[in-house]
C-alpha cells in the first residue's frame, strides 16, 4: 500500500489484502473455542476482540500524529501511516508462527497436567453440547441457524462499520478540531468500548446467557444512532456514536460464543467463515449507504437513522434465534 500511485493500485492492492486477512479474525474466533472452556469462552472473546477499539485507541491519534510527517524522506503523509502501522503486524505474524500451537496436547509450555486437565474438560464441554454431530463442512453452510446468524451480523456489520468509517469524519466537522484531537478523541470513545466489552464478557460467562447481552449491546447501538441523527448538541451527538461503538463491541462477545455451541468441529469452522464473510459485507454497503444519504441531504442524519433501523432489526432476530435454539435444546 505504501507504493500505491493510482486509483487502481489502490483497488487491486486493497482487494489482495483484503483477501489476504479474510480468514484471519473467523479462525481466531475458531481457535480460541479448541482452547476455552465454554464457561470462559466469552471472557476470552473480550480480551481477544479489546484489538479492535484498543487499535483506534491507539492507531487514530497515532494516525493523526503520522500524517504530520508529509514531506518527509519524500513519502507523503498516508504513506508514513502505512509503513509504521505496518511492520509491527508482519513481525508479529512471523512470532505467532514461532510460538503458537493448533491446540492444547500440542503446546509445551504447558505441563503434562495442564494439558489433561484442559483436554479433559473441553471433551466434557463437547460431549455435553447440543450442536448436531457429524454435519459436514459444506452442509454447515446450509444450516437455517448460519443463515439467521448471517443476516443478524451483516446488519451489525453495517452499524459497525458505518461508525468505522464516519465517527473521525463527525467528530471533526461536529466539533471543529484537528486530525489529532479527532483521534485522541476516537480513541477515548473506544476506551470506553473495551471497558463495556470486558464487562459484558465476564457477566456473559458468569450467568451462562448470551442471547438477552447481544439485545443490549445492539439496544445501545439504535440509542447511539438516534442521538447521533437527532440530538442537537454536538457533544451529544459524539457521545451517541460513543454508545454505538460501546453496543456493537459488547454484541459482538457473546455473539460469537454462540457457532461454537450451535455446531461443532469443521461445521462450525464452515459456519463461522460464512457468518464473518456476509458480516463484512456492511464494510461496503453502511458507508456507501450514508455516504449517498449525505450527498443528498446534506447531512448524516438519514444514514444514521437507517443504521438505528439495523441495529433494531438484528435485535429482533437474536431473540428469534434464542427462541428455535431452545426448542432444539
């Protein structure tokens, strides 16, 4: 990316990379269900997922920072932020290759009684699940769950990334600061969504329920909407797209403790490939979306609204598949 020179070097080298990094957030998800418990799955999820808002907390204000350098040793602004922002993720893809292993009786840092005891306690988990056995790779992806799953995450795929790619945007021309203060503003917002998804995570695994902290989260993220699209006051329009990224970040925890309870072994490997593949379509349609709104308009305010409507819409569908997975159950 940082030797991209024209519209179509961007196209073509975000296309690869995006291709690149597709399987990268499902199989974490995957993975961690070979290791966790599930009485502990969501905890773990929180800590795991706390990249996404620690990464704006972190990366917008140094963005901000980046883009001062324009000019630089020659490279533009936008460039410095790909080069810095970028080796950290490669060398730290050549230690995980080093040190990780696929599952518990392979790793060596544990000893032979850990590994056990943890083998031990995740067949009891298997054994005690309700997910159907034996269902193939492939015809997990025609399961009427998955679907019902893919279309809640697409929709909070539009809400999240609709905040993604316009919360910097508002909060600049809302408030009238600069690059950096955006940032350092952002990246408080998403302090407070890693404080509220650590918190939804251990209060999911303390009582067992997943299904009525995803309604929260995503009641959360129609307020935040709403604030956004009708308060009057700056101020408090920020602070509606603070509780958007609080709401998506605590749905998206217990959300995903649910495929590895749903299905099992390569079905919900399958199942949890499709999920997040459907879900990121919201990365193309929600800033298009409130994209051609503002063109029309003038303002945020109907794209916002039609985000509050998804989020709304998603809610009803988690409490729809709560109810067909305690029939089955």
């Amino acid at each position: 990316m940082l030797f991209v020179r024209t519209p179509l070097h961007f196209y073509l080298l975000r296309a690869l990379l995006g291709l690149a990094e597709a399987g990268f957030f499902p199989g974490i998800v995957y993975y961690l269900s070979l290791w966790f418990p599930a009485a502990q799955r969501a905890r773990a999820l929180s800590r795991f997922i706390t990249a996404v808002p620690l990464s704006a907390m972190i990366g917008n204000p140094l963005g901000g920072w980046l883009l001062g350098f324009d000019g630089t040793l020659g490279l533009r602004g936008w460039q410095w932020v790909f080069l810095v922002e970028g080796i950290p993720s490669v060398l730290l893809g050549l230690v995980t290759l080093r040190f990780l292993t696929d599952r518990p009786e392979q790793a060596r840092w544990l000893s032979a009684e850990q590994r056990d005891w943890l083998v031990a306690r995740l067949r009891r988990d298997e054994d005690a699940s309700a997910a159907p056995h034996g269902l193939p790779g492939l015809r997990a992806l025609a399961h009427p769950v998955v679907w019902l799953a893919c279309t809640m995450y697409f929709l909070y795929g539009m809400t999240f990334y609709g905040y993604t790619f316009w919360a910097p945007i508002i909060v600049r021309e809302t408030l009238g600061v600069d690059a950096v203060a955006t940032g350092l503003i952002t990246g408080l917002m998403a302090c407070l969504a890693v404080v509220a998804m650590l918190a939804v995570g251990a209060s999911s695994d303390r009582t067992g329920e997943r299904f009525l902290h995803m309604t929260a989260g995503l009641a959360l993220v129609v307020i935040g909407y709403l604030g956004a699209a009708l308060l009057p006051s700056p101020i408090g329009r920020v602070v509606g797209l603070a509780l958007v990224l609080a709401g998506d970040m605590s749905f998206v925890v217990p959300f995903w403790c649910l495929p590895s309870t749903l299905l099992r072994g390569a079905a919900a490997a399958a199942g949890i490939a499709l999920v997040n593949a459907i879900g990121n379509l919201g990365g193309f349609f929600a800033p298009y979306l409130i994209g051609r709104v503002r063109d029309a308009t003038g303002g945020t305010a109907g794209g916002f609204l039609a985000l509050a409507a998804c989020g709304a819409v998603s809610g009803v569908l988690v409490l729809v598949l709560r109810q067909r997975s305690g029939a089955r159950a």
